[in-house]
C-alpha cells in the first residue's frame, strides 16, 4: 500500500463529518431517501460549474414512462460526436446534478455534445429497470442524432462508480442490441459483488466508500443474489467480451472497488478488446469528481486523460 494524499484525507474527514451532522455512519439507510439528501448535498456548488454554451433538460421515451435527460452542447456546432453518461451512486443514489461537472468538462474538453441519463433508482425500482433505462437512452441518442445535431456514428458512453458499471453493461448489450458504440469510458466500475477480493479487505472502512456501503447498494439493486452474477449487472461475468468497444478504465489505489475494475480491463484485454487502465496511486474512490482546497495534480491528470481518449476514438482533432 502506498501513501494517502493529503486532500484525500481532508476529504474523508469532511465526509465523516457531514455524516454525523445527518445522523448517519455511512451510505446504508433504512431509508434511502434521507441518504440521498447526503449526495444531494455533494454535487459541486453552481458557482462552482465550469461555463459551457448550453445545458437543457427534456424527458425521451422509457421502457417504463417518460426518462429525463440533460443535454450539454460545447458549441452551437452539428454533427459533434457524443458521450451518454450515467452517473454514480450505487444504483440507489445520485441525480443529473451529481453528474454536472464530469459532463461540463467532457463536452468542453472532448468538444461533444454529452447526454446524462436520469435513470430510475433502487429499491424502488432493482434491476434490470437502470440498465434498461440506459440502453433505451443510449438507442434514442442513436434514432434521433439528426434532432440532436449529433452524428449517430461516433456514440459513446460513460460514468463512474455504479454509473460506469451501467456504462460497461450498456456497451455489453449494445453489441447485439446496438447502437455500435465507439468507446466506453469507466471511471472506477463496479463489475462484479465479490466482496472478498483484496482492495475491499484493504479499503473496506474508512476511504468514503464501504464494504458496507457497497452491500447495501447490491441488495437494494439485487435483491435477488441470483442476480449478481448476470452479466447485465455483473460483467466481468461476461462469457465472452469480444467485439466491446475500446475502453480507458480508472481506478484509484485506497479504493475498495480497485480490483474488480481492473479484473474487467484485463477480461476486455484478453478478449482483445483495445483496453487502457490506468490507477491513481493515492487517491480514494469518487476522486474524478472530488472538490479538493488544493490542486491535486493526479485529479487533474485523470481528467485530462479521460478527455484526450474521448478525443482520439471520436477522431477531433
């Protein structure tokens, strides 16, 4: 094990902190609701949001009722490529606002339009009703590239934590369902429930996320432990990923999902899947898109590097 970074400690401090002050010892809540208030109240600041030419939210068709998403444009430019991203929150948390920075960033830096996905959340509604949300935006995104301005031959998708893990399963099902995509970007996904791999016994307590946390996040989006090993929810379960789309996986070293994202990137890469993985020595999970007092010069590494993949498989000069 390495050295925790300095932010990163500041950073769990302010968490355990916040905790508290909500009567809380981590994710895990009976009620789900006053959990969400928790990340609620971790989405960046607005005065914070970095400038961009648009935002606007509209609601598509679902496989169960109206979907919202929010539409980030860099330009008034058509034909941009474009990134559908999903955010994190173990299935059962987050919204759009948690995802604002990362897709500000991504449709500025990777100069393309990027749609996020408001998907239904558990236990209200488990599996499969988020990754069929996802697909069924990732397929409109496709049908409706002219309405978009958006060329339907350079799709993407991304997202981090739980939201990569959709991200990772969209791609799994695109392959036969389509659209084709052409990258997935995986910022330290969930791809598997084995709670016994060394990175959970290592990081298990005291990084932000838990082993607890993350159980919790399995049953209410699983409750049926059958599940967790469907390649739907779980793919490094996959039994064949040939044909995926390229991929950049993220991973960070005090980080209790470090190993399964870097189980998936080592499956793609023997599947002959043109895979990067790179992990952030020192850094905890949910790092990509953590507010630090200081400058961390691996964040921004990160953030940078996501951008310049996007760049290259969505061929922008």
């Amino acid at each position: 094990m390495g050295e925790l970074h300095p932010q990163m400690r500041v950073a769990i401090e302010d968490f355990e902190a916040m905790l508290r002050d909500m009567g809380l010892t981590g994710f895990r809540s009976p009620d789900p609701a006053a959990t969400r208030a928790l990340l609620a109240a971790m989405a960046a600041p607005a005065a914070s949001l970095l400038p961009i030419y648009s935002v606007a939210d509209r609601t598509i068709p679902g496989p169960a009722g109206a979907l919202v998403v929010r539409i980030y444009r860099p330009s008034a430019a058509v034909n941009l490529p474009v990134l559908v991203w999903f955010h994190g929150g173990g299935w059962v948390l987050g919204s759009l606002d948690n995802g604002d920075f990362p897709c500000r960033q991504l449709a500025n830096d990777a100069n393309c339009v990027v749609v996020s996905v408001d998907y239904r959340l558990a236990p209200e509604d488990c599996f499969p009703a988020a990754i069929d949300d996802c697909l069924a935006a990732t397929q409109w995104v496709a049908v409706a590239a002219d309405e978009l301005g958006v060329d339907a031959a350079r799709i993407a998708v991304a997202g981090d934590s739980a939201g990569a893990n959709l991200a990772a399963c969209v791609a799994y099902r695109t392959r036969e369902e389509g659209p084709k995509l052409v990258y997935q970007l995986l910022i330290y996904p969930v791809t598997d429930a084995d709670f016994a791999r060394p990175s959970y016994v290592e990081n298990g307590a005291g990084y932000r996320l838990t082993l607890d946390d993350m159980q919790w996040f399995w049953e209410c989006y699983t409750p049926d432990p059958a599940d967790r090993t469907n390649p739907h929810v779980a793919p490094l379960h996959a039994p064949d990923l040939a044909g995926l789309p390229p991929a950049h996986v993220i991973t960070a070293e005090f980080d209790p999902l470090r190993d399964e994202g870097e189980a998936y990137a080592a499956a793609l890469q023997a599947a002959g899947v043109p895979t990067e993985a790179v992990r952030y020595d020192g850094l905890i999970h949910g790092f990509y898109v953590l507010p630090t007092a200081e400058p961390v010069e691996d964040i921004a590494a990160a953030q940078q590097r996501a951008a310049a993949v996007l760049r290259q498989a969505f061929r922008v000069e």
